[in-house]
C-alpha cells in the first residue's frame, strides 16, 4: 500500500514505453506499413536509450 506513490525508475519507465512500442508496431504491421514503420522506429529509439542507461550504470 505504501509503494502506491513510489515513483519507478526512468528504466522501468522506458521499458513500459518500449512494451508499448513494439505490441503497437505489431497491431499495425498487420494493417498500416507505414504507421507500422513509424512505431517500430520510436522503440527502436527507446531501445537505444534503454541500452545508454544500462551502460551508463555499469
């Protein structure tokens, strides 16, 4: 109960947003090409800074 209002790390949060990207980009990729692009280049992105936080605490 009291872990309610703990505020996550910016890890957790960029993994959640990844999750996000690619289960959006695989709805898409069915449908819209391009859309579909547009999604897999965001989690790419998020990838890229997901991996930057990793290195930057090891």
């Amino acid at each position: 109960m009291f872990g309610l209002f703990k505020k996550q790390s910016e890890l957790k949060v960029l993994q959640k947003k990844y999750a996000k990207a690619m289960k959006d980009w695989h709805k898409l990729s069915v449908t819209d090409r391009k859309a579909s692009d547009n999604a897999y280049a965001e989690a790419q992105s998020i990838s890229d800074k997901i991996e930057a936080l990793q290195n930057k605490t090891k």
